[in-house]
C-alpha cells in the first residue's frame, strides 16, 4: 500500500498529471499558512530561540530524500578538518526512544534514534542529538560538549531555532516537480523561500540557475554488512545484484549501481523503512546491495551475501571550496558579534 501511495504521488508530482490541479485551493490554502508562519517569526510575534552557538541548517523544500545527509556529512568533516568543534541534531525521523532529546553514537539503535542520526554519528564522528524540538536538542549537545558550530539536518522549517547560514539543497533530477505546495505538489515551502537561504546547492541533474553550487553522490566500494571487507564496484559489473533502498529517491541508487555495469534487480521500500530479513531474502543466493542509510538497520541481521554502498559528496570544479568559503566567512563573522 505504501508503494503503491508513493507511485501515485510520484505521477501526480513529478509526472505532470493534471489531477495536481484540482488540490490547487487546498495547497494554496497551504501556502498561505507557511508565509503567515514565517511572517509572524520575522515580525517577533513568533519567537526564535537564539542559541550560543552558531547553526548551520542544511534543509530542503520538497518532501523526501534530496541528498541533505551526505551533505551534512561533508560539511561536517570539513570543519572538523578545519579545527572547528563540530555538533550536529536531527529529528530522529521515525526514531521510537522512550525519551527525546536523546543523544546519538554509531552504535545506538537505529530503531530508537532514527537511521539518518545513526549514520550521521557513524560518518563523522561528531557528536549527535536526535529529537523533534531542534532547541532542546542542541541544548542537549551544548551541554555535553563545547561545540563551535552546530549542524541542523533537516531544519529548513524548524523556524523555532535560530540559525546564522542556511542551505537549501534540491535534487536536480526532480527540481521543484510540479511547483505546488502539499498536498498538490511536493513543496513544504512556496518556491520563493529559495530566495532567502544563502545557499541553494544542487544534488545531481541539470535543474537551477547559475549561482547554484553542485554536486552529486559517487560510489566506489561496497562494503560487507557486519565485517570489515570491502570490494571495488567493479567487482560486482556484468553481474546480477538485488538492490534494496529505504530512501526518498531509491531510484537514484538504483541508477548509480546501472551505471557502475552492474545488472539491478530493484526493490524500491518507503523512506526510512526497518529492514527485515525476509526483505533481503529472495532465495537466488544472488548479492544484495543497500544503501549506507539502510545498512545502520541490517546489523542484527545474518546473511551470506550483504553489502552496503557508501557515497560521498563529490562537487563539481571549484563548488565545494566556494560553498565552504560561504559558510566560514558568515560564521566568522557571527563569532565576531
């Protein structure tokens, strides 16, 4: 039910149907609220809360995966590698502990955390707080550690934390879709908010403007699930795999392990969706490929043949140095006042 939910979404977004139209007032009805929310925060009558450390939020306007995780992941090894103290929070999405803000290691159980906070302490390193109030969250971490500069995943909407930079990143195969609001279109937000971030970056395809900055996912290895092995994707070229991805664009995983050489047998799961055996078991003895964000849910899972796929950001000529240049030069100035 839940795929057959996300094709009919997906044709109705993305896919130019003409249904779209006849949830115009409900989006538009939508839309007015968002603007009327950010209104009464930018007038005060809605209070942002101002942390004492400065706050990069990477966020997005459409529902589902456009590429925030790595990116974060990126941001935050490159700061780190730059001397800074770095913290990160995130939602928890669909994380279940008894007790929010909860903070986050490579070992904690996805189930309790969420999968995104799992592999963000696992990718970095930093520390993690996971849970639904972004203040509470980073107060959490402040309290733990001190940290020069803390990463929102995910808080583009999170209007309550205050923020020095914000990042809004698109997936440039699917730009905008259909440039309506839920629930006519994907968009959280009117298209417009693009104007006020202070950086749009762009996760693959050719959607945007010149003044994007752009990068996209690559892969060079898949690494056994629950082991230290690891094999060159070229291991795997003219050979059959089963791909299973519980992302919001599984499609993009699917074509990133096509273009490798590799024969895909795809098997599409809903966004952040726990991952059971029986969902990897397909009785051919064939190689099953999932995602890095997957593989955090499979670790109590026995199978003779899973591997994962990590990705990193690679940007395209000049994009990434400028786009780091941005974020420092707006939180040396912050540090300043």
């Amino acid at each position: 039910m839940a795929s057959l939910l996300t094709r009919v979404l997906e044709s109705l977004w993305y896919g130019g149907s003409p249904f779209a139209y006849l949830l115009w007032p409900v989006a538009a009805a939508y839309a007015a609220l968002v603007r009327a929310r950010r209104s009464a925060y930018r007038r005060g009558w809605l209070r942002s809360i101002e942390p004492a450390v400065p706050v990069v939020v990477v966020g997005n306007l459409t529902v589902g995966g456009t590429g925030k995780t790595p990116l974060v992941a990126w941001l935050a090894n490159a700061l780190v590698a730059r001397g800074y103290a770095v913290g990160i929070v995130t939602r928890g999405y669909r994380g279940r502990s008894a007790a929010w803000p909860l903070l986050v290691a490579a070992d904690t159980d996805p189930a309790a955390a969420g999968d995104e906070a799992v592999l963000l302490a696992a990718r970095t390193g930093c520390p993690v707080a996971a849970g639904p109030d972004r203040v509470a969250a980073l107060r959490r971490l402040a309290a733990e550690r001190t940290l020069d500069v803390v990463l929102a995943d995910d808080g583009l909407q999170h209007l309550r934390l205050g923020r020095q930079v914000e990042l809004a990143v698109v997936d440039g195969e699917r730009g905008l879709g259909n440039g309506l609001c839920l629930p006519a279109g994907p968009l959280r937000e009117p298209p417009d908010r693009l104007r006020d971030v202070d950086a749009v970056v762009v996760n693959g395809g050719r959607w945007g403007h010149a003044g994007v900055f752009r990068f996209a996912l690559a892969a060079e290895a898949a690494v056994r699930v629950g082991a230290a092995e690891r094999r060159p994707l070229a291991a795997f070229r003219d050979s059959a795999v089963h791909a299973v991805a519980g992302i919001g664009h599984p499609g993009r995983f699917f074509r990133m392990l096509e273009d490798a050489g590799i024969d895909v047998l795809p098997h599409p799961l809903p966004d952040h969706a726990a991952i059971r055996a029986e969902d990897l078991d397909f009785g051919d003895g064939l190689p099953v490929l999932v995602t890095e964000k997957d593989a955090v849910k499979c670790a109590g899972i026995a199978h003779p043949s899973l591997w994962y796929v990590p990705v990193d950001v690679e940007f395209e000529a000049g994009h990434g140095e400028r786009l780091l240049a941005l974020v420092l030069r707006i939180l040396e100035g912050a540090n300043r006042s």
